[in-house]
C-alpha cells in the first residue's frame, strides 16, 4: 500500500491539449501540491502538453512509472490495464466511472480488469474513485481541482465516496486539522477499506484515521484491525435505510448491511461511529486536540444560558462537571464587578470583562488536577474583538503546555469566525453541544486500548458438536430434540428431556424425569409451537399426560414429542447466534417477551465473547434491572447466564455453517440459567 502513497514517479493516462480536459486537473494538482517526482502524460493521440510529450502508448514510456493513473472512458480500461501491466507497472488508480455502478451489465468490463491486475501481479483502486493524497510528498491525483496544498497534520482519510472525501479533506484542512493522508475507494475492486486500514494502523505520519463507508466488504477483518490498534479510528456508514441503499448501489456498487450489527461491531471494536457528516466534524476536531485522561470537564462560560446548555450537553454525552477548589473560586470572585452571580461549575463570567484575567481564569482551570478538560463559550463583537483574538491564541498556547484539551465554541460574526479560524490553533466549535461532543470521544479515545488477543472466554469440541449437525433435516433445519442435544455437547446447561414417539412412552419418561413436566411438539413445521398448539404446560401426572400426548400427536401428526422437566420461575431471556454474510458469527441477548418483540431490548455482539464481555451485555439491557432483582423477585444468577451466552458465541464461532441458533428462553434464576426451548438451522450446501 506505501507505494500507492510514495510513487518515485506517475503516469497520467488520458491527458490531451483540449480545454476541458480533467486529466489536466490531476497534473495542475501536482503541481499545487508541489510533487517533485517524473510525472508522464499518455493519450492515444499523442500530442503535447505545457511543453511536455504525451506518449501515444504507456509502453512507450522511457521508464517504469511507480504509479498510473487512468482517466479515459469505461470501455477502453481493460486494454489500459492490461498495458501497465505489461510496461511493468505495480500500482494503478482507476478514476474513470460508468461500471457496474452505473449498469450491473458492465459488470464484464470489472472482471477484465481483475483477470489483468492478477496476471500481471498488479494492484488498483477503483474503478469509479478520485484518486490519493498524500501531503508528506506532495501526491495529489484527484481530478477534481483543490486550489490550495491541504494543510499538513495527522488525519488519514478513506472515503468511498469521492465527494464525501473531498468535503472531509477541505473541511478539516480549513478548520485547524492537519491531513496526512486521503483516498478514494470507490467500487473496491481490488484494493478495499481493509486494505488502506491495515497500512495506516502501522503509517508513522497518521495519527486519526477516518473512515467513510456505503458498504462494508469483510467486516470481521475489519473489526480485527480497529481492535488492534490504539489509534482512534472514526468510522462514518452511511447507507442504513431502503431509499439510501437504492441510491449507494447506483454510486459504488454498495450492498447495504444491517445497521444493528455494524453498530455493534464498531463499538466492540473500539471504534467512533458517526452518524452524521456534522457529527464527523466534532468529532475529529476532537480528536485532533490532546487526550484527556479522564471524563471530567471544566466549563468557562460569557453566558449563563450557554453554560446550562454546556451542563445538559455534559449529562447527555456521560461528562462529569467536577466542583471547583474554593481557592481558585475566590480569585475569580475579587475580579468580578457586583458579584451577583454564583460562581461554581460551568463557571459563568457574565460579570467579568476583563480578557486578560480570563487567560488567568483558563490557565488556572488547566492546572486543576480534578479537570481533564476544558470547555470555553466566548461570545464577542465590535470592540472586543482584538482582546478575544489574544485569548484564543492564548487558550491554544495553554493548551498544548498543559496538554489538556481545549475546545473553544465562539459566538460572534460570520466574517469573524471565518477570519479567527485562520488565525486560531485549536478547532473552533459553533455550540456547547458540538464540543462536549468532541471532548466526549477525545476521552474514549484516550481510554482505548488495542486487543492483546482474542477473547478468552469458554470452549467448545466442534468435532462432537458436528455429530449433532448430522441429524439435520434435508432443509438444514434441527428438530427440538437434536437442537437441545447440541447445547448439551456444547455444555450449556438444558432442562432434562427425553423424546418419545408414543403416549405411552412418555409416561414412561416423566416417571424418570419427575412431575410436573412439559409436554412438547416436534418437527419442523412446527418450530415455533406455541402458535401451534405444540406446548402443554403443567402436566402433573400420567393421565393428563398421555391423554395431552394423544391429543397433541393427532391434532399435528407428529412423530415424536419431547418430554421436559417443567422447571420454576426465573427470568426469560432469550440467546440466540447466527452468521452474518460480512461480519461472521454473532451472538446476541436480551428478554424476553414485550422486552425483546416490542422494545427490542437486545445486546449484539461478534462471536466469541468472554466472560467479561457477556456479562457486559446483559449490563446493556434497558430491562437489566430484573435480573438483578425487582420488587420483590431474587435476582438472577447473572454469571451462569453469562456463561450460557460465552458457550453459544463459543458454538457460533467454532461452526461457521450453523446459520441460527435461538435459545428461547432460557430461564435464568438465583440457582443459575438453563436452556427450555431451542431452533436451529445450518446454511445451505454450497
């Protein structure tokens, strides 16, 4: 991937002398950009530009170029990669559009450039992309024309869409947030998010990696290598809905993946979603400031309506608003005019205006021990404008001395703020609700540590538990018996059973396992048993029970029925997995009943997961507090249903055909979690 990035030399295929030419963008970026290696032109026309040949054929080229890019209509790409790849070439981008993205039926024209990037051991991005950024070295192959260099900083950014990315590129260039490198994917034919990924975890000059995303293409390895890693990685998916994902298949070829999941993933993962490209923006700027050690934040505010927003904003983002020492509160106090305002945390200065002891004001906020963080709120016009530039040039010299965040919302002019953004060092915010955003993922980001292995959680013996799956119908379902069978062999905890075939033989049965007990259906057509009649609660003796078996096995033609110990109280929760087609093995939790089909009160994560972690997503459910006890009922053995949720995960991942898995319910009581009821499917035969 370096050598995408730091090309000794480029090849521009599809330069021409005519106005209007966009190749000519990607040589004038260059140029702004100051890149100081060979830059070549190619046309089949040949011709000349500025003084310089443009070669008729890239084979013609005097040298091997390190990089090429194509920039000439869809039909003649295949034949153009396929020259570079003869002359020798390693590294292409492919600018030009109208594949796949534009008509699924030039999806020929996609696998023509695969077959000779693969014969000749080649690597592109693209097709339907606008090329890289690269501000240590000048390379700058968009073509659409950016009239001034990037500013240089820390900031990696891939985008998927090239107008997504560009406005990401001048947006964080214009507010203070140095770039180091950008890219446009595109269609990700060959080279993918993953790929750019993997190389910017290990790429000394970035600092913050930004990811937008229409479509995710291998989602676990892309869970891997945020985990990995301690560098904060924002990721902005779009795509999430009907009407979005019609329009994402006609712009990159994007396959819509379920939003839950990627939420999930990311947040295991360590990574920051965001949401919106407003969101994008705070939380960058964030990111770009030094790393709080902690959650607590100092407000400093001109305005009290602003401070109590700055304080909601607090409570909304998880923030804490530490007491002030009464020594700092009193030197502020004596500089104050009629002391009519209470000064306490969010600090309002609505009776002070004297700027210069504000610098004071901030510099002593900083050196608190109990303040990670501050928040400034600094509304300005007229006059005051020459003292509140030196505060805010102030409050970026204290903040990189202290090496405590700083984010500074201003209220004042338009031509003001757009003049102060130049000025400024430190990203500027429009409302408290932005920076407390920000400051919120600078911390998370500080908390972040990478993975040092996957999850230690329990274990499964895949080899027995295929035995199982041996019994599964031609459909790739599991019937009640083997679905429980299964949990069994994988060691999670079941109510006793026995399948019968007769009435009589589950007297029989219920003579050992004990009444009361439970009376189920079996097969397939009846999974879900309750909507068929397929469940008899309650059966306290062999009468009820054989005439219960008699009835049911009639009514539903059944071959076998199961007989279960019908077990006490608890609550229901329901464990489930299954494979995602990106992400893989998931396993997920949550209550059941109105809690799971009406609030959809549900835990997700990727499979496998340990002890730690199951129990942190039960910690997640709205209706938690029930397992922990409520009014009255005994809590539930929390730890012996977070060993039944690591089993399954444990199944989940060491059996990738198994499709489902559904555990409904398990009844998790004070004595510990046991399985009642389970589903299964595999995947279909390939």
């Amino acid at each position: 991937m370096k050598q995408f990035y730091y090309p000794d030399s480029v090849a521009i295929i599809g330069v021409s002398p005519r106005a209007g030419n966009l190749g000519r963008n990607i040589v004038a970026n260059l140029n702004t950009f100051g890149f100081q290696g060979k830059v070549y032109y190619v046309s089949p026309r040949g011709g000349e530009y500025k003084g310089e040949r443009i070669y008729a054929d890239v084979r013609e080229l005097p040298a091997t170029p390190g990089l090429a890019v194509i920039l000439t209509p869809a039909r003649t790409v295949p034949g153009l990669m396929e020259a570079c790849g003869e002359k020798g070439i390693k590294r292409v981008v492919v600018e030009t559009g109208g594949f796949s993205e534009l008509d699924q039926g030039r999806g020929e024209l996609e696998l023509q450039l695969k077959e000779a990037a693969q014969k000749h051991g080649m690597r592109f991005i693209g097709p339907n992309c606008i090329g890289l950024v690269s501000t240590d070295n000048g390379l700058a192959i968009p073509f659409p024309i950016i009239t001034r260099p990037t500013k240089k900083g820390g900031l990696s950014i891939v985008a998927q869409s090239g107008g997504i990315g560009l406005t990401y590129l001048h947006h964080f260039s214009e507010s203070g947030v140095g770039v180091a490198k950008f890219a446009s994917v595109g269609n990700k034919l060959n080279v993918n998010e993953e790929d750019f990924l993997a190389y910017l975890i290990e790429d000394p000059k970035t600092e913050i990696i930004l990811l937008y995303l229409e479509s995710i293409v291998a989602g676990r390895r892309m869970f891997e290598l945020i985990s990995s890693t301690d560098k904060p990685v924002v990721v902005h998916k779009s795509n999430i809905g009907p009407t979005s994902h019609r329009i994402a298949q006609s712009h990159t070829s994007a396959l819509a993946n379920d939003d839950a999941v990627v939420e999930a993933a990311l947040a295991q993962a360590g990574a920051i979603r965001a949401h919106t490209v407003d969101d994008c923006f705070q939380i960058v700027k964030g990111l770009s400031l030094p790393r709080m050690k902690g959650r607590r934040v100092a407000v400093i505010s001109r305005s009290g309506g602003h401070a109590v927003v700055a304080a909601d904003a607090a409570y909304t983002q998880g923030m804490d608003l530490p007491q002030f020492p009464d020594n700092y509160l009193s030197a502020i106090q004596e500089h104050t005019r009629a002391s009519v305002i209470k000064l306490q945390n969010p600090l309002d200065l609505g009776d002070l205006f004297d700027f210069h002891f504000n610098v004071e004001i901030l510099k002593g906020a900083l050196g608190l021990a109990e303040v990670d963080g501050v928040l400034i709120v600094h509304g300005y016009r007229g006059p005051e404008v020459p003292s509140s530039r030196e505060y805010i040039a102030k409050a970026g010299e204290l903040c990189q001395e202290h090496q405590k965040p700083v984010a500074v919302v201003l209220l004042t002019d338009p031509d003001e703020l757009a003049e102060v953004k130049k000025l400024s060092t430190l990203p500027i915010f429009l409302a408290p609700e932005q920076a407390m955003l920000a400051l919120k993922v600078n911390a998370l980001a500080a908390a972040k540590q990478p993975a040092s292995g996957g999850p230690t959680g329990e274990t499964v013996n895949p080899a027995a538990c295929r035995q199982v799956l041996k019994a599964a119908n031609p459909d790739g379902s599991l019937e009640l018996p083997e679905a429980l069978r299964l949990l069994e062999v994988a060691g999670v905890p079941v109510a006793p059973f026995i399948a019968v075939t007769r009435p009589e033989e589950a007297a029989a049965a219920a003579d050992m396992l004990g009444y009361p007990v439970v009376l189920k259906a079996v097969g397939a057509e009846v999974s879900h048993k309750t909507e068929h009649g397929g469940v008899k609660l309650g059966l306290a003796d062999s009468e009820a029970l054989i005439a219960a078996a008699r009835e049911m096995q009639e009514r539903l033609s059944l071959k076998r029925l199961v007989v279960m110990k019908q077990l006490a109280g608890g609550a229901e929760v329901i464990v489930g997995a299954k494979q995602d087609p990106v992400f893989g093995a998931l396993i997920l939790c949550g209550l059941g009943g109105v809690f799971t089909e009406v609030l959809r009160d549900v835990s997700l994560r990727l499979a496998p997961v340990d002890a730690g972690q199951a129990l942190a997503m039960l910690d997640g459910l709205k209706g938690n507090a029930l397992l922990k006890g409520f009014r009255g009922s005994p809590p539930a053995d929390r730890r012996a249903l977070a060993q039944v949720v690591s089993k399954v995960a444990a199944l989940a991942a060491a059996l990738p055909e198994l499709a489902e898995l559904d555990l409904n319910p398990v009844l998790a009581g004070p004595e510990g979690a046991v399985a009642v009821d389970a589903r299964a499917n595999l995947l279909p035969k390939p």
